[in-house]
C-alpha cells in the first residue's frame, strides 16, 4: 500500500498511505490498527533499479495489521524496535519478537499475522524494504 505505497492494510496491511519517490506522507490510523510512518527512501545507487524504504510501524495495544502481501520484489528485513510484535510469515509458525530481535520476509512472501503481542503496551517495528524502484505498491491486503 497509484503513486503511493499502501501500508494501511499491511508492515510493510500497515496503517497510511506513503508516497515512494513523490509528495506528502499522510499517516493515517483508525481504532485497533497500526500507525505508519516513511522513515527513509533511497534508490540504491550500485543496484541499478533497487530502492531502500523504510517505514516505522507503531502498534499501540491490542493493535493489529491486516493480513497482507508486499511487492513482488520486496525483500524485507523488520526490526522490532520496542514492546513484542507476534508475526507469522507464509505457513511458518506463529512467533513473538520482542525488542531488538528481527525477522525477514522474502519477496513474494504473504503476512498473515503482524500485530502487537500486548493488549497493554505499545510496540514499534522498523520494516525495511529492498525492492525495485518502479514498484510503486509496497503493500497490499489480502483478498
């Protein structure tokens, strides 16, 4: 999650809308959803067509994303910056990362579960995406 990276949906289900390589960043949360904030973007310069984006999803309790995909072509790296955030990638096992582990998705991957582990304290995750640069839809939820 047109010119904009629709993170509402997604942790890329995430909670706005950001535009890639253009305008306003309007971060945008509704009740027991994530907020979603571009922290950095940057075509990568030895890596003819590949960009770096990086968003800050903040879960405040209870708060979850929707299930979700990413870009064709996302390779993304999350770091999970306070709190604990539960996560499930493809068919994998559902897991709790707590502040300062990580987790990757490869490209292609589906994201079923993305959400704050407490229902009493606030998480925040860095997701860092890898992905060509004309790949203007960073996230999109699930059908």
């Amino acid at each position: 999650m047109f010119m904009r990276i629709s993170l509402r949906p997604a942790l890329l289900a995430l909670g706005a809308s950001v535009a890639l390589f253009g305008a306003a960043i309007p971060v945008a949360a509704h009740d027991g959803a994530e907020r979603v904030k571009l922290n950095f973007k940057q075509p990568i310069t030895n890596l003819p067509g590949k960009s770096l984006v990086a968003v800050e999803v903040d879960y405040p309790p209870g708060a979850a994303s929707l299930p979700h995909a990413h870009a064709k072509s996302a390779f993304i790296y999350a770091y999970v910056v306070s709190g604990a955030v539960e996560s499930q990638v493809n068919d994998g096992p559902k897991r709790v990362h707590r502040a300062g582990e990580s987790f990757f998705e490869e490209p292609g991957a589906i994201h079923g579960v993305s959400r704050n582990a407490s229902k009493t304290r606030p998480a925040k995750l860095l997701a860092v995406f890898v992905v060509d640069s004309n790949d203007m839809e960073l996230t999109a939820p699930l059908k």
